[in-house]
C-alpha cells in the first residue's frame, strides 16, 4: 500500500526543499496573480509542532502576509479548507 502522508518527528528537509522548488507566494499567484517571493512554507493541515503532516500535498509557499492571513482564521478549520482551496487551484492549474 502506498504512504501517502508521513509523520516525521524533529527537522525535516521537506519544506525547504519545497520552498526552493516553488519560490513565489502560491496564494498570491493563484489568486490575484502577483509574483511574491515566498519567505515560508505553511502546513495546510496544521498540526503539533512534532507530529506535523509532510508531504508536498500539505505545503504551499507563501510569503509572509499570506501567512499571517492564513493563521488568523477562524475556527482553524476555516484557515484549513481556504489552504486545501487553494492547493486544489494549483494543482488544476499545473496541467
Ligand atoms: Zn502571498
Ligand atoms: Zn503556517
């Protein structure tokens, strides 16, 4: 069976390494289309700091006015379904 969602414990590679391969802002470019430097990596489904979901389905690079936006929503229920909005944008928008 495939594993589809890994949990790591301590640092992790992943999100750097999907920041350097997505190195602009994925909500400011789905949405309004600018071209923002990402500074960060956001975990769509948040998690304990120890147990947190990574996998690149989980990621989305995004700077740091989008990342305050996403951690002031509430319920984080809410800032959970706007992040998983907009990864289902781009990964229509990748074909
Ligand atoms: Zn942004
Ligand atoms: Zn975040």
């Amino acid at each position: 069976m495939m594993t589809f969602f890994k949990q790591t414990r301590g640092d992790n590679k992943q999100p750097a390494e999907y920041l350097k391969h997505n190195p602009l802002c994925e909500p400011c470019r789905i949405e309004n289309g600018i071209q923002e430097s990402a500074i960060e990596v956001h975990h769509i489904t948040p998690a304990k700091a120890k147990m947190k979901i990574e996998h690149i389905l989980n990621y989305l690079s995004v700077c740091r006015v989008c990342h305050f936006r996403f951690h002031s929503m509430r319920p984080v229920s809410a800032m959970i379904h706007r992040g998983m909005e907009i990864k289902y944008k781009l990964l229509q928008n990748a074909n």
